[in-house]
C-alpha cells in the first residue's frame, strides 16, 4: 500500500507513510474480507510475565494476502520494544509463522532485535513459533503493573543519571530539602568505579540533609530488570568483562552499602511518566522524551508502571521502505529517526541548513534553535514535520497503549520550536484522530517538574515497609 497520502503532509518528507494511516488502510480491506480471521500474539520474557495482543488479519486466501506478512512483521517489531520479549507465539495464521521466524532467525533481517532481546535483555534464547489460539477470546488482561512509584512517604532520596549530568533530592513526607546537579561525562569511562562513585557520591551527599534515609530510588538510561543493569548506553565506555562483573549488579552493591533500605531504579523513561503522573494528578500517561534518542515511559490508568521495555526508539513509525534507518539496529522508520536530535540533523538538509559535518548533533540543535529564535522559516519547516510526524505517531502509539496524556519534554522541545511541535501534532489528531484528539492531552513539564520531577519521581518508586529499619 504506497497509494497513502497523509492529508498534513510534513513540509520537508513528503513521502512519510505513517504507520497508523497504513495500518488504517489495511484493517479497511480486512473489514470487507467475509473471511478475514482472528490471531493473537503472545510475547513471554524471561521472567515468565506473559502479555497477549489481539488483532484481525486477512484470509489466507485473500488477493492482497501478502500485506499481513508486513502487517505482523511490523507488529511483533512494536510490541517486542513496547513489552520486551524472548518468546513470541504466533496463533491464527500458521502460513506465516515459517517466515516470521526466518525474519527474526539469526541471520534475517531483524537478527538485531532477536540477539538484543533474547539472550542480552531477557537472559534466554529467542524463539518465534507457532501456538494454539487461548480458548477463552476475551479481551486482552489489562497490562501487568510493578508496585512502585508513587510514595512519598518517610525519609527518601532520589537520584537521576544523564549523559551530561547526575541529579539527586532529599525527600522529606515528598518535600524537596536538598536538590542538586553534578556534570559528569560517563559514556567512554573505562573504569566501572567511575559509575559506582558518582551514585554513592550523589547518595551521600542528600543523606547529609536527612535525619534518616528510608528509601532509594534512581532514574537512568537503559533497560533494567529486578535492578539489575541490562543494558545501558551510560555503560557503553566499560568493557563487557568489567561490565558483567562489577556493573550489572551495581545497585544491589549500592543497596547493601547502605544497609539494604528499599532500592528500586527504573528506566529514565518510565521515570518521566511517573513524574507527570504525579504532577498531572491523573494516569494513563505516556511521556516522550525528545533528545539524543528518544526516550518514552507509560503510567497505567491504574497509576501504575509495567514491567515493559517502552523503547519507542526502535518501534516503526513510518512503513516507506526507503524510511530513514536507525544506524544501531538497521531498521528503517524507527522513532528515533523522527524524535531526537538525530531527526534534527536529518531534516536540517531538506530545510537547506547547512552544517558541516564534524558537527555534533547538540551543536546543530542549537544552531537551528538560534534560527528559530530569528524566525527563519527554514528551522520552522524543521520543527512543523517533528510536530506532524508526532501527531500521526501518537496515531499508532493508542493501537497499543490505553492513553489519555502525553508529556512531552527534552531538549528538541525547547523553546519555540516545542510550540510548534505541539500545534502540528494537535492539527494533526484533530484532522486524522478526531476521536482521539477529543479525550488525549498533549502536556509539556512546567518550571517545577523540570527542577525536581525527575529525582521526586524516583525517590516515590521504592516502598517502605512498616517498621523498616532507616540505614
């Protein structure tokens, strides 16, 4: 299906395919197929959790029966970023178990996402097979939440970790004592007592203003499951030796330092959920961080985080075949191609911005900020594609999450262009979503969120138990 043709075209990618607006058309053939048929795709990690999506595809027998093959490819993609998973199950449409597995064998085209997810994330081999449809075809169960975040209670501390800087808060009964930032530059330092200092440095210093610490909670990027570092680009300097050795369990190491008080540390994405889950006052919450990559999180509408991976990162947004690829997993049409300061960089060509190219993205960022501060048309026309590309994304994002906020943040929303972005994307609903558009609230984080939400936020994540004892 290449005759889609969004009606808000992006000024500088005329050729964007969104993914909703195909999905859209291929579910139109599906409702006018008498023998369109239901399948379900079950995805297990490695700690046993199980989530199952539902879907309707064409018949076997279809003419255009060859689309479902990219309409399932596409989708086990998405969910495996959205939940993580080593096993996916395939129900329903037996004829395309065989090349789905082939796709993601080891040397198909997504081996990427089949080594990072299986052994590396979920610590067991990846497997795409065929299964059984469930006998009871109720709806999907509603998403597995984890039992943190949100308590403010006692005597925490709250920790953020960057790329260029380290954040930290004292919390006293959710009052904010003590806040601080520290630059450091962790990405290419060798030595993993860099990164263990710099947490028990920040640790320290917000327990001097605390009679007691009660709890720890921490915020960085990357992918942690039980606390356990996973995988993480803060790390990427430290040799995979030294990093199975002295990084992966660094907050079990951090937490026995300080006498085992309650330690939880999630992803800086769903961090950023919860914090606008808190200010907001309300859940359902999906928060996209626009910056070196993009960065997302969601808050269930029962004010909850899961158990999910929300690396919106590498789940496809555009279906074109020549769509941008992302240089790490090879994939072409990922979010970060459209949500960060590498969408940026792209676009600024097609605006006819010249930089040259030794330099860095921040650095171009900025230029097309200082532009957009001058009103150049060309640094609008950057920030009117980011916003419709986000307005048709958001499109795609409600197929598989329950939403009715979005917080938007980083550094590519700074300033005017951020105005912008949001515009576009709320033309966009409002033209291509109307029934979306009319119960999603588009936010961005006021002054207060973005001195202390973060490190608030991840202070809330542990729980202390009744009668714990303070380290």
């Amino acid at each position: 299906m290449t005759d889609i043709h969004p009606e808000i075209t992006p000024p500088l990618d005329p050729g964007f395919i969104p993914a909703a607006l195909w999905t859209r058309a291929y579910r139109g053939l599906v409702a006018r197929d008498a023998s369109a048929r239901d399948i379900e795709i079950t995805l297990e990690r490695g700690d046993g959790g199980r989530s199952t999506h539902r879907a309707r595809v064409l018949a076997a027998s279809h003419p255009q029966a060859g689309l479902t093959l990219r309409h399932l490819e596409r989708m086990v993609k998405f969910l495996l970023w959205q939940r993580g998973a080593c096993r996916v199950l395939i129900a329903g449409a037996d004829e395309l178990v065989a090349p789905l597995a082939r796709i993601y064998g080891p040397q198909g085209e997504r081996a990427f996402d089949r080594d990072f997810m299986g052994e590396k994330i979920q610590g067991r081999p990846f497997e795409l097979a065929r299964a059984e449809k469930s006998r009871d075809p109720a709806a999907p169960p509603a998403a597995a939440t984890l039992e943190i975040g949100g308590h403010l209670d006692g005597c925490r501390i709250g920790f953020d970790l960057g790329g260029s800087d380290r954040k930290v808060a004292a919390l006293i009964d959710g009052r904010v004592v003590h806040s601080e930032e520290i630059p450091w530059n962790p990405y290419f330092e060798k030595d993993p007592a860099y990164h263990i200092d710099g947490v028990q440095d920040l640790l320290a210093r917000a327990a001097a203003h605390l009679p007691r610490v009660e709890a720890i909670g921490g915020s960085a990027a990357g992918v942690y499951v039980n606390n356990e570092v996973r995988a993480g680009s803060l790390f990427r300097g430290v040799s995979p030796e030294l990093f199975e050795k002295k990084i992966r369990r660094m907050f079990h190491d951090l937490r026995a330092r300080w006498g085992g008080v309650p330690f939880e540390v999630a992803n800086d994405g769903e961090v950023t959920a919860l914090a606008g889950s808190l200010f907001l006052r309300d859940n359902a919450v999906l928060g996209l961080s626009m910056g070196t990559s993009q960065a997302a999180g969601y808050v269930t509408p029962n004010g909850g985080i899961t158990p999910w991976l929300n690396e919106l990162a590498f789940a496809p947004v555009d279906y074109r075949a020549d769509a941008p690829r992302d240089e790490w997993s090879g994939d072409a049409g990922c979010g970060v191609q459209y949500f960060s300061q590498q969408a940026v960089a792209r676009l600024a060509p097609a605006a006819r911005l010249a930089f040259p190219e030794t330099m860095p993205l921040p650095e171009r960022l900025a230029a097309v900020q200082d532009a957009m501060k001058t009103g150049d048309p060309r640094a609008r026309a950057i920030y009117e594609t980011l916003g419709d590309y986000l307005g048709y994304s958001l499109g795609h994002y409600a197929d598989f999450y329950e939403l009715r906020n979005i917080l938007i943040l980083g550094r590519v929303t700074s300033g005017e262009g951020g105005a912008i972005i949001l515009a576009r994307a709320r033309a966009v609903l409002e033209t291509a979503f109307p029934e979306l558009a009319s119960r999603l609230a588009l936010r961005t984080p006021g002054e207060q969120e973005k001195r202390h939400g973060q490190a608030i936020a991840a202070a809330s994540l542990p729980v202390i138990p009744k009668n714990s004892p303070p380290a």
